[in-house]
C-alpha cells in the first residue's frame, strides 16, 4: 500500500510517494506557478502509481471547515492565480481516493510531532520563520483546527524601542510576520538575511518579535515543545536569542520546560512538511 503527499509551497511544490510506516520512496519538487501548470506536473507524477489516499499541506489562507461550501480551496492569497481555487475539488476530479487537507505548517507540525523533534509528545508547536511566519499545533494528538486554521504569523508585536521599520506585512504592517520574516531583512539593510552579519542588531529585533510571539502561544497553548523551523531561524546564534528574549519576557510567569529542551530546531530539517503530508494520508486510512 502506497499514499502520495503534497507540500504545497508558495514557492515550490513537493510531491512524494510514501508507504505505511511513514517513508519517503519518491519525491519530486517544481516550481509553484500557474494552478494548471502545477496540477500538470502533479498529475504527471501521481499517475504512475496506484495510489490508496493524498495528503495535502498546502500554503494558505486555506479553508478547512467541513460544513464550508469553499472545503479545500485556497482562499484569499498574495498569489493571485491561486485566489479562490478549489485545490481539493480539482484533486479529486483526477484521483478518487481520500484525501487530507491541511496546512503546510501543520503538515510540518505533524511530521516533527510523529517522527522529528517532539516525537512522543501530544502537545507540541511547530513555528516557521522565512519568506512569511506560519504556525501550526499539534494538540492532545490532534492537528489543532476549529472555525479555520491558525495563522499564527498574523500576531501583532510590540516594536523595538531601536526598530523603526513600519514592516512588510501587507494587510498588517508590523504584525509578527511583517516584522520578523525574510523580506523585513530586506526591508531594513536592502539585502537578504543571508547577507547579513550575525551579529548585526537586527537579529535582536527578530528574536524580540519571536520571544513576544512564544510567550502568547505559551500562555495560550502550554506546549510541550516548540519547533521553530525555516529559513531565517538557520542564521547561527538566532536560536539562542530567541531563547533570551522569551525567558526575559515570559518573566517566570508560568512553568515550561529548560529552554534547550522547550525551544528547539526541527529534526525532520527541510522534510518536515511532506513527512507530515505522508503521515496525514495515512490517516486517511
């Protein structure tokens, strides 16, 4: 028995095959493009094989509510020709098979929770820090869902007294996302977080953003283990700021978990989301 998984990125899709116990047999990645243009090079892939169930997770806003007329579309999205578009009606034209439905981020949340970094735990965050801020939460063992999705990125922050970025967000200005995702690196020093010293004082800004954001989901959550994963979250020594912003501002207020423990990098690395992905299909099962 075999279950194919999509991780459908802003930027790139991955598709993969995977088996029962979780394991990735083949996988291929693609520009994200065109609906049409994509699904070709989905269809083209999953074709070849007899598949039993799909999982996706897919970037978003999406809508996840059963009882919605819109389950399983992208809803309202910079990436305008994915506006409106019914990803899961048009999937299941092709294969009909179940078919789970969830974001990238708790796709990703699912895959360190079942095989990565918080494996063994019920309660878990799985936070990504890159081109945008996104969350996911994986709580008593479920994928954490109710009206709609988390976004979890959308948090408003508190800005820096030194910080006089208006921010990147452009519904929000200087949300979580708009103050401490990649394109606010950009946004300030005109050049990638790549680029940019470790040590400069903007990645004090960043972990000022993300120690307010953890101690919300904290005190909100109580998860066991947070995963912080993505890009901007690679540049060495963040991790450790991000650390001594939370435990300042949290303020011994509520018990957690040694920091080293509590606030860790993903396990899965880069394949936390079509691991998920191939977990959520099997589910379907």
């Amino acid at each position: 028995m075999i279950v194919g998984a999509i991780e459908a990125g802003g930027t790139k899709f991955v598709c993969a095959i995977g088996d029962k116990d979780n394991k990735v047999i083949e996988r291929v990645s693609f520009p994200t493009t065109t609906p049409e243009e994509t699904l070709a090079h989905v269809f083209n892939f999953f074709d070849k094989y007899e598949i039993n169930a799909i999982g996706i997770g897919s970037f978003g806003p999406i809508e996840v509510n059963h009882d919605s007329d819109k389950y399983g579309y992208i809803l309202s999205t910079p990436k305008l020709a994915w506006k409106d578009f019914d990803f899961i009606g048009a999937m299941k034209d092709r294969y009909k098979v179940p078919m789970g439905w969830t974001t990238d981020v708790n796709a990703a949340a699912l895959g360190e929770s079942t095989l990565g970094a918080a494996q063994g735990l019920d309660n878990m965050m799985y936070l990504t820090v890159g081109t945008g801020v996104g969350g996911g939460a994986i709580l008593n063992g479920r994928i954490l869902e109710g009206i709609g999705h988390p976004e979890m990125g959308h948090l408003l922050v508190k800005p820096h007294e030194n910080d006089h970025y208006a921010g990147s967000c452009p519904y929000h200005g200087n949300c979580l996302e708009g103050m401490a995702a990649g394109p606010s690196i950009d946004g300030r020093l005109n050049k990638a977080g790549k680029d940019v010293d470790p040590q400069d004082e903007v990645w004090d800004f960043i972990a000022y953003y993300l120690g307010q954001a953890i101690v919300a989901y904290t005190v909100m959550l109580r998860p066991e283990r947070i995963v912080m994963g993505g890009g901007v979250m690679k540049v060495p020594g963040l991790l450790d700021k991000v650390k001594t912003s939370f435990e300042t501002l949290l303020g011994d207020y509520v018990p957690v978990p040694p920091l080293d423990d509590y606030l860790v990098l993903p396990k899965l690395a880069d394949d936390a989301g079509i691991t998920g992905a191939i977990i959520l299909a099997n589910q379907q099962l």
